[in-house]
C-alpha cells in the first residue's frame, strides 16, 4: 500500500515556523524538544486535567482484544503508554521524533518503575522500525496531527499491526453545537496560544495547536482515510462536546 506518496491533506502545509526552511517533520520534532519540560504540566492544566479520561477511554476500546504487544506512536513522555498498562500487556513499545520528550517520559519511567514494561525509542511514524504484524495493538493521542504525510504514517501503522489487531487514536477535533462551537474557538484561537507561551516561553507551539487541529480532515473525512489505508470496522466517537475524537479502527 503505497498509495499516498506525497500527502496532499491541508494539515501537511500547517507548521510550526513557516519560514523557517525546514521539513514539518523536523519543525515538529524541534518545537517538542523545545517544550518538553512543560509539556505535561500544559497538557494537564489546558485541559482541566479531562485529557486523562480521554487516555482511559481510548485504552479500554483496546481491551476486548487483549494486547499483549502495543506500540504507541508519537509517544512523547509516555502518559498513553503509562495509561495502557491496565490492559496488562507483556510489553508496550513508545516511538517518538522527539528525543527531548522521550527524554521526559524515561525519567518518568524510572521513577515509577516501569523501565521492564515500557521502552521508548526514536521511530518515524512514517519508517516504522518494525516488521510486518509484531504489534497486537496500536496506540496514538495527538500525533497524527503531526505527521508530515497523514497516509503514509497510517499505512505504517496499519503494516505493523497484526491481522484482527486494532487501532485507538486520539485527536483533537472541533464542536460542532452552540454554545460550545463558539466557547472552543475563542479559547483556543485566544486564550490557549496566550497561556502556552507565557508558561513554555515557546512563541509557535501553541499557536501551530489551533492552527493544525482547524485544517486536520476529523470525523468522517479521517475515517475515510483510515479505510484508504488498509484498516476496517472504522468508527469516530467525539468526546466531551466533541473537543476530542476517538477513532477506532482493525486490521483487515
């Protein structure tokens, strides 16, 4: 499946620096590192702290299939990884681009002892160094958004996952209803940048946020995408007046 060369979705042309000259993958990568030692805390404290139920929602749509090898793609520090031990897998791999986060989720590792459980390691979403079907379930909160060519990435997970193995992954989409359409736009195209940067002392990662979630092809649109690639059983369920959406998808 090598359909999808080059993307052509409008979330590809959404980066960090724009001018900067550099590849959205590099942008993507250096713009965590940049931010790494905040992230948590700004992940948390933007969200009310409802981010960690939506991590719980998206591993229980995985337990019905009892996993016992699970990838986490764009891991970061590693809190979807943490999540996922409640399904009592034997192993759960993280891959990320951005070493300075994976930095982060190590130490958090090592502190809470999970260093046997959960390795995380540098991984392309779009070269996944791994063969085909070693995974029996694979996760993603926040990354897809990031890939610089959205198919392709997908079609990597789809190769590492195994036959019958399904996918969770989370993302940001946007309210469709009033008050919350209007409420939502206004805190994140104004408040969201405003307290990002003030806390990170990051002009651009807050900013690209609203910027990659406005263009990125959410609910049926990315459904459709995710059977293009290879998946089946495709299903989209929006979150918290729709803020959030969990796709869940299987391996054909």
């Amino acid at each position: 499946m090598d359909t999808f060369a080059s993307s052509g979705q409008p979330s590809a042309k959404v980066v960090p620096l724009p001018d900067s000259g550099l590849s959205k993958k590099e942008q993507v990568a250096g713009m965590f590192d940049r931010i790494a030692g905040k992230y948590d805390f700004l992940n948390h404290f933007l969200s009310l702290g409802i981010d960690k139920g939506w991590r719980r929602k998206a591993i229980r749509a995985l337990k019905a299939i009892q996993p016992k090898k699970i990838l986490d793609v764009a891991t970061g520090t590693g809190d979807l990884a943490i999540a996922a031990l409640a399904l009592q897998p034997e192993h759960i791999t993280g891959v990320d681009i951005s070493e300075g986060m994976m930095e982060i989720g190590r130490k958090k590792l090592q502190e809470k002892g999970l260093s046997d459980k959960i390795s995380l390691r540098y991984g392309d979403s779009e070269a996944l160094p791994f063969a085909d079907h070693s995974f029996d379930a694979i996760t993603c909160a926040y990354g897809v958004r990031n890939f610089e060519h959205l198919e392709k990435g997908l079609e990597q997970m789809c190769r590492v996952l195994r036959p019958g193995g399904r996918v969770a992954i989370l993302e940001f989409s946007q309210p469709k209803k009033f008050p919350v359409k209007q409420l939502y736009r206004f805190y994140f195209r104004y408040i969201l940048p405003a307290l990002g940067k003030t806390v990170s002392r990051d002009a651009t990662a807050y900013t690209y946020l609203p910027e990659s979630v406005a263009v990125f092809p959410e609910g049926a649109q990315f459904c459709a995408i995710l059977q293009q690639c290879g998946f089946r059983n495709v299903n989209a369920r929006p979150l918290t007046f729709g803020i959030t959406t969990l796709y869940t998808a299987e391996k054909a």
